[in-house]
C-alpha cells in the first residue's frame, strides 16, 4: 500500500497487475452485498477486452501496410517494364508472387473467336459484353469466395482458383474494355465488403502502363 501510494502511477504503467489483485471479502451485515470483487472482475473484463481489441488492431494495421507494400512493388514492376511484351508477361507471371496470390490473367473483350491464338499463356478473349455481365455497368471492382474459378478467366489454372478479385480495365475509348483477374485458393482471401482501394490503384496504374505503350506503337 506504501508503494502504491508513492508510486500512484504504477497500475498506469503495469494494468496487468490487475489480475494479480484479490480484495478482501467483506460482510456488511445481513442484506448488504460487497461489491468489491463484483467490480474488480468487471474491470478485468475489460482489461482482457481492450488488450484483444488492442491485438487485434495492430494485426490489422500490420496486415494492411503488407499488402500495400506488395502492391507498390507490382505497380512499380509494371512502370520498370522495357517493352509491351515485358510488361504483359509481368503482369501475367510476376505479380501473383509480388501481391501473394494464385494466378493473375488478363482479359479482352473481342468479337474475333475465342480460340484465336494469344501472344502469350494468362491473356484471354472475352465475348463482347462480359465484363459488364460480371461487373455490372457500373461497378469497376468484385470480389468473391468460395467460387470455382472459370476457365474463361483462368485458363488451365481454373481448377486452383476458390476466391477471385475481379477488376475492370479501361485502356482508352478506341481500345476494348478489359479484365484483370486475381484468384487464389484460398477460399476466403478476397470476401465481399473488403475494400478494394489497393486493388483498384493496382489497375489503374495497369491501365496507365498499356495506354503509355500503346501510344508509343503508333
């Protein structure tokens, strides 16, 4: 009690302290309640609460500067690419190490057949119309769990994929509409409601990168 008194700060400093706490039990009396331990075990409820909701933020907060660190490395990639050749291989080979996932594939809204021979495995036709069938008109962005992965977006990698991120590509107004497609097999990677910024900046700086080289092939 003397040390506590000194040192008033201490329970401040050392809140774990708290479980070692046992109050004496007290009779007031019949028909009066101590509600000494009553409140103590309410307080260490709450101590053990905060400390979980404590761990889970910084878990939380690790995980999101992980993946915005994976992120900024692809996009960097993509903007180091030498060529339009490099840059789609990038995409289609490199990335899905860089952001941790599965398979990345790209896809293209074209009337020609899709049995059309590809410059390269990962890059796919997709009938006309597609994207929006997936997407919706409006939306640039949709993720999915506990999915079969669809051989039109994935090829020969479909069989793996259990969780996709899908996200639209808009390369110009003369140029087809695209897709990039993420898809993991872990069923749970990519749930609904999540939210999509990371993704869509990694898009985005896709887009940027093919319109640049497609402007330099005219």
């Amino acid at each position: 009690m003397l040390y506590l008194r000194d040192h008033p700060d201490f329970l401040d400093r050392h809140p774990d302290a708290l479980w070692l706490l046992r109050p004496p039990s007290r009779r007031e009396g019949d028909g009066v309640l101590d509600f000494q331990q009553f409140m103590l075990e309410r307080l260490r409820r709450d101590l053990l609460r905060l400390h979980d909701q404590q761990a889970s933020l910084v878990a939380t907060s690790r995980g999101n500067l992980a993946s915005q660190a994976r992120v900024h490395r692809a996009a960097l990639a993509m903007l180091r690419a030498g060529s339009f050749e490099q840059l789609l291989q990038i995409v289609t080979t490199d990335i899905a190490v860089l952001i941790d996932v599965d398979v990345v594939t790209l896809g293209v809204e074209s009337a020609a057949a899709s049995t059309m021979r590809l410059p390269m495995p990962g890059i796919h036709l997709l009938r006309s119309g597609m994207v929006d069938a997936l997407l919706g008109a409006e939306r640039d962005a949709l993720l999915a769990t506990g999915i079969h992965g669809e051989p039109a977006l994935f090829g020969a990698a479909s069989g793996l994929v259990r969780s996709q991120a899908l996200l639209r590509l808009s390369f110009g107004r003369a140029a087809p509409i695209g897709l990039m497609c993420l898809g993991t097999r872990n069923p749970e990677m990519f749930c609904p409601g999540l939210g999509t910024e990371l993704l869509s900046f990694l898009a985005r700086t896709l887009e940027i990168a093919v319109a640049q080289w497609l402007q330099r092939d005219r």
